[in-house]
C-alpha cells in the first residue's frame, strides 16, 4: 500500500499540558480515517500538527518518507498536498466564492487564471456551487460556506485532506449537505482524516476509526468492530453515549 503521512511517536505540549502523548499511526492512499473522541482529547491538535498549524514538541511526521518537521520542506508546498477544512470555513470575506477557488491556485500553484478559474469551476460544480460563483461569503449559508471552503482546498490537487470538525458549527440542516459532499469524495477515493462528532459518518463511510483518549490514541480499527465490540473500556464508554 501507499503509504502518505506515517506520525512517529508525535508530541504537543502547551506550556506543562501534554496535549497529545506519543502518537503513531499511518495514513494509506484511500483511507477515510474518523478520529473520533471526547472535547479535549487532542484530536483538533493532532491536526493542526499535521498541517503545521501548530509546531509539534516531539516526533516525527514523514509526508512520503520526509520529515515535516526538520525545516527541509516548504510549508506552502506541503499544505497544498495536505490540505485542510476548517470548523469555521476561514473564506476570505472580502472576495466573492470563485475568486475564494483560484487565489491559492495563481499564488502558490503558478496556474494562469483562466486555467485557475475553469478547475474552480470544476470542483464548485461537484459540491453544488456553482451558481453561486459571485456570493460574498456573507450572502451563504454555513452548509454552503462548507462546501466551497471544501472546493477550494481540492482545486489544489491535494494527496490528502484534513477535516477538523467540518460540520460542527452548522445548523443540523446542514449538516446533511456537507457530509453528502464528503461522502461523495470517499467513494471517489480521496484520502481523508476526519476529526468529527458525526458518528453515522464515522461508522458507515469511513474505512478506518482512531479513538482518542486524553491525547492518546487508544484505538484504532476498522469501524465495524469499533463500533460494535471495541476492546477498550474507554471506547465503550464514549460509544455508549450515542445510539445507533
């Protein structure tokens, strides 16, 4: 298998908070992988690290065999190849959503504009948003906001793409609507890591689940035994909190 990311023995810490504990785990070419767990055990973090957001205390991570966190490699570069979905959709409020789709393509990739525009196009038109290339972020709803904020990072040809709580901070009605999109982009094979509290999603379209626990990871596998007989008490007890 391709293996894309692998995280050796990673570590956080925010002043005397160790926030995340020794983490090892790889990421496969396919893989739709939910990270799952109680508010504060480290899953946002983890990310953020991932994407260098946040500059990881200890460990590795290797994008491809190569140590992120040695200097060696460009951030910009990096995080096109990793991209990342935001809680709070992080549009740029003063340009309309098309614009949203190409500005990161003409900076940091070198396409033309119109080559710039017609993919933007493209990927707007999957999520359903096309009809809105002139919106201003303000005039959307957050479920479509999702969406393009979605379509902005795969205009970038990403290899992987991080979701950090992707439906959290919307209404529940529109909810449904951006985990259709994701949805749609695990069944086309895109490599995804998914921090989320959607447990249906965890458990019916991802192919592999993470649980973690007080900045560990306390399980890991495959989604049907997770849900139905997981090892840990820890997860058991989690689970047990939501229904089926």
């Amino acid at each position: 298998m391709d293996e894309i990311l692998k995280i050796e023995h990673l570590v956080k810490t925010f002043g005397t908070n160790e926030v995340l504990k020794d983490i090892d785990f790889s990421v496969y070419k396919g893989n739709v992988i939910s990270i799952i767990g109680s508010s504060g055990s480290g899953k946002s973090t983890l990310l953020r690290c991932i994407n260098m957001l946040e500059e990881a205390t200890g460990g590795k991570i290797l994008f491809h065999g190569q140590n992120i966190l040695n200097g060696e490699i460009n951030e910009d570069s990096y995080r096109t190849k990793v991209g990342m979905v935001f809680q709070s959709f992080n549009l740029f409020a003063n340009l309309n959503v098309l614009d949203n789709c190409t500005i990161g393509q003409v900076k940091v990739l070198k396409r033309d504009k119109e080559e710039a525009k017609s993919i933007a196009m493209e990927y707007l038109a999957k999520v359903g948003m096309a009809q809105y290339i002139e919106a201003k972020p303000r005039q959307l709803s957050g479920g479509q906001k999702q969406r393009v904020a979605i379509a902005r990072a795969l205009v970038m040809n990403p290899e992987v793409l991080l979701f950090d709580e992707p439906t959290s901070a919307l209404d529940p009605e529109m909810v449904g609507e951006v985990l259709e999109v994701m949805k749609d982009l695990a069944e086309a094979g895109m490599t995804m890591l998914v921090v989320t509290h959607e447990m249906a999603f965890a458990r019916d379209v991802s192919n592999r689940v993470i649980f973690m626990s007080d900045g560990r990871i306390e399980e890991d596998g495959d989604p049907k035994t997770i849900f139905t007989n997981p090892k840990s008490a820890r997860t058991k007890d989690f689970l047990s909190r939501f229904s089926s």
